[in-house]
C-alpha cells in the first residue's frame, strides 16, 4: 500500500489552502492553477498530480469545509445548552469568514460562480447549504423550547431564513468590504436572541 510522503501531503494542503483563499476572496472563476503555481512555488504539473482538474480541488475544498462545519456544530452544540446561544456561535463563524470583509465564506463564494462549476460540486454546495439548514432547524426547535430566540414560529422556515440572511449580510459586507455592515444586516436577527 503507498501511503504519500509528508511533502506531497504538506503539498496538497498548501495547494488546498491557497486555492480557498482565492475562490473565497476571487470566487471560482477568480483563479487559476497558475495562480496556485505562482503561489506556492511549485510547477504547474505538479498541481495536476494532486488535483486532475480544477473541479477536482474545489470538490475537495468543498468535502473539506463540509467536514470543518460539522465539526464546527459539533463544538457548539457541546459548549452551549439554549438555542440563541447556539444561533449566536453560528452568526460568529459566518461573521468570521468574512476576514474584515475581503472574503466569503467558501459557500457563497461557489454560489456567485455557479454556472461555472461542475454538477458534482454544485451537488456539494447544495449539501453543505442542506446540512446548514438541518442544524439550524434543531436550533429553532430548542430555541422554541427554551425561549431563548424570541417569536420562533416554524422553526424549519426560520432555519432557511436565517441561512438566506446569513449568506446575504456577507455579500454586502463583502461588496463594500466593510465588515460592520454584516452586523447592520443581521441587527434585527440579533435583537431576537434572549
């Protein structure tokens, strides 16, 4: 069995890193591999050896933020019992994705290039977005339990809200590449936290 040496890891991870700083500062299209190549140091085949195709590496960015986010949740379900604290941890992790406003998070990133990518990456992002939407709607449920979110209707319906609003308090923030203005945006989504 070959297992890869600590260089073609310590490679693969650099290429993964670089690439996700760009797709979420540039978006899909906003990249090469030159670009990576450039980055890195390293030949543009060399690239190709860890990642056939740019569908490829952004499939595993995609599998690689998924595996974070729900590690992520699971962190935050482990430090906090109510749902409005648990909605507040999640506004912190979008909130910090936005790096002072001159990122995405990875998601939203791949959305805003949609037609370019490939079927099974849009499949992922649609995953991931699914995944977001569950977590939130047991959130909503606890929080309909222990008052903590005020005026929680249907929890379900909320959770894609809260998503939708999310995602969209990043792309004004990042337009104007002004952090504070996700926080105006999600004001009334704050307040709500008890």
């Amino acid at each position: 069995m070959n297992t890869p040496s600590v260089r073609q890891t310590d490679t693969k991870t650099a290429l993964m890193d670089s690439a996700e700083r760009a797709v979420r500062a540039r978006g899909f299209d906003g990249f090469s591999y030159a670009d990576l190549a450039r980055a890195i140091g390293i030949r543009k085949a060399s690239i190709h050896y860890h990642f056939p195709t740019k569908a490829n590496l952004s499939a595993a960015l995609m599998d690689r933020s998924h595996a974070t986010y729900d590690a992520y949740c699971a962190r935050i379900d482990a430090a906090h019992d109510t749902g409005g604290h648990r909605l507040a941890a999640l506004i912190d992790f979008y909130r910090s994705a936005l790096n002072d406003g001159r990122t995405l998070c990875l998601c939203v990133a791949f959305t805003g290039s949609r037609e370019s990518l490939s079927e099974p990456l849009t499949a992922k992002v649609a995953a991931f977005r699914k995944a977001v939407i569950d977590w939130l709607t047991t959130v909503y449920e606890q929080a309909a339990r222990d008052q903590t979110i005020a005026r929680v209707s249907n929890p379900h319906l909320e959770a894609r809200a809260t998503l939708a609003l999310l995602e969209g308090a990043q792309i004004a923030a990042r337009a104007e590449e002004a952090a504070a203005l996700f926080d105006q945006h999600i004001a009334l989504l704050s307040a709500r936290l008890n």
